[in-house]
C-alpha cells in the first residue's frame, strides 16, 4: 500500500487545510488536482486507485489560499460533488495528515519525533516510542421492535444536531468491552432499555475526526424511555411511514441501517 510509485505515474493530490479539501473549479463540477499549487509541510503516499492513479495527501497550514480557480471545501460539503471513492480518499487524507501533523513531538519525553519510511509512523529518537494513526472505534445500532406493519425503530436527536434531526444511536468503544457489550451498554446509557439479538450490519470509516464506525441492529427487550439528557434532546419509536427528519442512505452508515430496515419492512 505505501509501497513508492513510479516517477511518471499519473496522480490526485487531496490536499488538506484544517479539514479542508482543496478542489478545481471546472464547468462539469469538482475535481481534484493532479498537481500540487501550493506551498506544504508534508506528503504521504495513500495509495493507489484501480486505475493506477497513485494518490496523495498533503498538508498545508491554515492560512494557505486557494490558487485560482480552485476552492477550499469542507470535507461533508464535499459529499456528493465528487465520485464517492474519492471522497473517501479525501477522507482517509485528513486523517493522514490530521495525524501526522499532531504527533510531531513525542508523547512520553517530548522529544522531537522523526518519520519513518518502512511503516506509516513516526519515532522518537530519544525513547524511542513509536506513534501510529489511531482509530477511535464506534458502534452504531438500529434497535427495532414488533413485527410487520407495526414494526418500530428507535431514533433520537443527539445534542450534536443543531436543528430537530434523529439518527440511530451510536457510541464510542471503551477499554476493555467487546463490540456487542458496547452497543448494549450505549442503548442503556442514553435511552435506558434493554436489547437482545445483537447482529452486525456493516462498517465505516467516518474521518470525524478519526472514528471506524461498527454498524449493527438490535432487537428490543424491554424497559422504558428514560433518556441521558447531557446526550439525548428525545427519543422515540416510529414507524416506517411517520419518521422524523432522519438520515436516508446517503454518506453516513446509519443511513444505511434506516434505508435497509426500510427495505425489510417493505417501504
């Protein structure tokens, strides 16, 4: 994968501002650079596509402009006006360069770190402790109860969304928990039911900021409602035919968890 291309292949440039992603401007839409325009601190191999274009992530500081006819795009705004397996590149990109431009110094001595070229990380010349880019896994969970018509999915408005907008529930992975403990412990925290046949759906990688989310669904077992409401704003169960604003396919994978319960209960 980090293996160094040929001098004369063709190449992408993701080139990265703070969360960034530097595009062309072209009358058919976005696209992005197969040079690099701009004055950077650092470049990583990421990779190449099934076409042979290798791609590459490059970092610049966040004051750099725009050359012309180029814009700076945020990340999600950049879903949709570009083909999807590149903004997932893009994604990957701003990890890349999000991480590398972090651990710069070392976390144990301080010392300054040094990268390295057999493996993505970075070394301390002094201690020794080695830093590679790190994951936060997530879980996310439909969790749906009774059957045909009247079959429900549970749905809640995270106080992360600044309008009236629900979405499945999801956490972060704690140590020492398996995947399955994490989704029942996250459904009992911030809306305190209990669930059972736990099944996985699916995974993500979700560069906000660093995150590979773990989709799965879930099977109600009882309790009532009884939100965290440092979290939750509200929570309920709706049926296929009265959901609230939520997420519908789309980029994220709880959209996908809706949009296949959708297709299950035929709707």
């Amino acid at each position: 994968m980090r293996a160094a291309p040929a001098e004369d292949h063709p190449a992408l440039f993701m080139i990265v501002r703070r969360g960034e992603i530097l595009v062309s401007a072209r009358p058919e839409g976005f696209a992005i650079p197969e040079a690099v325009d701009v004055p950077h601190s650092s470049r990583h191999i990421l990779g190449s596509l099934a076409d042979g274009t290798w791609v590459y992530g490059i970092d610049v500081e966040p004051h750099t402009d725009e050359p012309d006819d180029h814009l700076w795009v945020p990340l999600r705004q950049l879903y949709g006006k570009i083909d999807e397996a590149l903004w997932t590149v893009a994604g990957r990109a701003e990890q890349i360069v999000s991480w590398d431009r972090t651990h710069r110094f070392c976390g144990r001595c301080g010392e300054a770190t040094v990268p390295q070229t057999q493996e993505r990380a970075r070394k301390c010349p002094s201690c020794g402790l080695l830093a590679y880019p790190r994951l936060s896994p997530a879980t996310i969970t439909l969790v749906t109860r009774g059957e045909g018509p009247d079959e429900e999915a549970l749905l809640a408005w995270g106080r992360q969304f600044p309008g009236r907008f629900y979405s499945t529930l999801a956490g972060f992975v704690e140590p020492g928990e398996n995947l399955e403990q994490c989704v029942a412990r996250e459904i009992m925290e911030e809306v305190g039911v209990e669930i059972t046949d736990i099944r996985y759906f699916g995974s993500q990688p979700w560069p906000f900021p660093n995150s590979l989310m773990l989709g799965f669904t879930a099977r109600y077992a009882g309790g009532e409602l009884v939100l965290q409401e440092e979290e939750i704003v509200e929570a309920g169960w709706f049926r296929a035919d009265d959901l609230p604003p939520c997420p519908r396919g789309g980029m994220s994978i709880a959209g996908a968890l809706i949009e296949s319960w959708l297709r299950r209960v035929g709707v």
